[in-house]
C-alpha cells in the first residue's frame, strides 16, 4: 500500500494514465497481489475469530468482503492470463468484463422462473415445496424460502437448453423401459422430470434431511421409485455401496442409464462400476466433469467403451477453490454423456 500511495502522489493522472498502459503487465500483477493479500488477510481474520469466539457464536461477519475479493481476483487473473485462448472463449470473457466472476458466464443462464409467492408450505411435514413441471417438488427442512426459490431457480437455470449443465438433448434421452440410477439426487429434479418416462428409478441420497424431502416428493411413485441411503463408491461397507456390487444385490443384469453427481467423487463411483462398464451392463452414463479440473479428460479416456460428447459451452469452476489452490483451466465442460457403443 506504501508503494500505491506513493505512486499516487508523485505522478499526474496523466502520467499515471500513460505509464499503466506502457506498464500493463507490470500494473496486472501487482492488482492480483493486493487482491490475494486482502484475501489471505480476511481468511486469516475468520480463523481467529472462530478460535477465539467458536465457530458456533461467530457469525462470518467478513465472508461477504472474502467472497467479494475472491471474484474480483478471478475475473482479473483470468482477463489477464496472457496464455488463455480469447478467441475460444470470446462470449464468456464478455460475459466477465460486464458482470465479474460466475460458474455461469452466459446471460441467458440467470433467469429467475420462481419467486417466493410460488412456494408452498405442506401442513403435515412442514416442508415447503413448489410446483415443479406439473408435480410437488419438496425441499429439505433447513431450507429457508429465499434459499429454497435460490435453488429452484439455480436448478433450472442448470437444465436450460443450451446449459453446460444440462442432462438430456434430444439425442440422448429416457425410454419407457429403462431403468436408472440417479447418483448424489440431492432434491431429485433429474427424476422428477423422467419419472413417467422410464421403468424404474434407483435414487441414492444419505443426507437425512433430503431423504426426508424425496419421500413426499415420489410419494405417489413408490412402485417405480427405491430410495438408497448409502455412498456410491469403490468400496463396499455399511455405508458404501460400489455399483458393480448393488446391480447383484438387486440382481439387476442391465441398468440402461446412470447420472451422477457427486461433488468431486466421480472417479470413485466409476471406478465401482468398472465391471459392469467393461461388460456393457451399463448402457448409458451421465457425469459432471467440473468438480476436478482434469476430470473431463480422465473420465473421457476411462469410458473407452462408450461414444462420448461434451455437454456444450463451458463453466468458470476457479470460484470453487480457496484462492491459493485457483489453477488452469479456468474453464472446463460441465458433464459427458456416454453411450455404450455396442
């Protein structure tokens, strides 16, 4: 901050002007030293106060400001990577010079379709829940309203037509025979939508709270709907459960789609499924890409069975990380959708 101050007072506007644009590069790192410093600084000060106040009576007073520099400090390392291919990624970079740093940076991915005056509250459970595609779409018990219409909304957003996030295209859909397995289905959108369209739907989710909430949601689906409270992992224990080790359970030979997402642990839960996947038990798969920065290429090359395809256009994943673990790519395709290739 001393060198800034006196910068400031030693040089005109003019010069100023003059020498940040014959030193642009010089000026750029400097920028992201003082975000990342600032950063580091209000960390550090979150730390204290949970140790000497308790993380239970503190109330992250600064998380705000954190989050505020962590963005800031994104959008200019990533408007200034020399490296990175603008051309490739002309209407994200757009999309990050108008509006800063989003996992999203398209504006057609921030519609709201859901205000709180849509959202309803059962009188039996307690639960609020919305009308979701013509069906009661429950959320979990910890969910305020603001937070239940935040989601709602993200989650749509999510399975926009032209969303890095998006499941189903018209070239990769549901038949009324199938059975599927919806892996990490946190509230289960992705199964609400197909559940009149296919035969059977595994649904594996160990947050209570949210096991809770999918009972009433396919509360009038319990023929055609299990719910699974178990990990899917490589392991097999009392909480984990690998894939290749539940289709025996159920003596199921054929599961025609699996979706997961499971926040980072993909590798693990292909890597239980590897029998079936070599065997071609497996037929199709759905898996987000984004939670590792190499994942898109790992999972690619793992499903050397399959005919694969990229979800389109891109997602920024560096708001994910602590600012000090941000790393290339910035941008990474959302999922892969894999097709057995018989």
């Amino acid at each position: 901050m001393v060198i800034k101050r006196a910068f400031n007072k030693i040089f005109s506007e003019e010069s100023k002007s003059r020498l940040r644009k014959k030193y642009s590069s010089v000026f750029e790192k400097y920028d992201r030293h003082i975000f990342y410093r600032a950063y580091r600084k209000a960390y550090k000060q979150i730390i204290k106060n949970m140790i000497f106040h308790g993380s239970e009576k503190y109330q992250y007073r600064n998380e705000p400001f954190l989050e505020e520099i962590k963005r800031e400090y994104i959008k200019m390392l990533v408007l200034t990577d020399p490296e990175l291919d603008r051309a490739k990624f002309r209407q994200e970079i757009r999309y990050l010079q108008e509006n800063g740093e989003d996992i999203f940076c398209y504006p057609d991915m921030h519609k709201s379709y859901y205000s709180e005056a849509d959202l309803r509250k059962d009188t039996l459970s307690g639960l609020y829940y919305i009308d979701y595609q013509g069906k009661k779409l429950f959320f979990k018990r910890s969910l305020s309203a603001e937070d239940a219409i935040k989601m709602i909304n993200d989650l749509t957003n999510e399975q926009y037509e032209h969303s890095p996030h998006r499941y189903l295209t018209e070239g990769f859909q549901v038949k009324e025979d199938d059975i599927v397995f919806d892996i990490g289905c946190a509230e289960g959108n992705f199964s609400l939508e197909i559940v009149d369209r296919v035969k059977h739907i595994y649904l594996f989710e160990c947050d209570e709270e949210w096991i809770e909430a999918l009972k009433l949601t396919f509360a009038d689906y319990r023929s055609k709907v299990t719910i699974v409270p178990r990990l899917v992992s490589d392991k097999d224990n009392k909480m984990n459960v690998s894939i290749d080790t539940f289709m025996k359970e159920q003596g199921l030979t054929t599961v025609n789609l699996i979706k997961m997402d499971v926040e980072g642990y993909e590798r693990d839960v292909l890597m239980g499924a590897r029998s079936s996947i070599r065997e071609g038990k497996i037929q199709n798969l759905l898996v987000c890409t984004y939670h590792r920065l190499d994942d898109e290429v790992w999972v690619k090359d793992f499903l050397e069975e399959y005919d694969t395809e990229y979800s389109e256009r891109y997602m920024l994943v560096a708001g994910r990380y602590e600012i000090w673990d941000i790393k290339k790519p910035y941008f990474v395709h959302g999922l892969i959708r894999a097709k057995y290739r018989k």
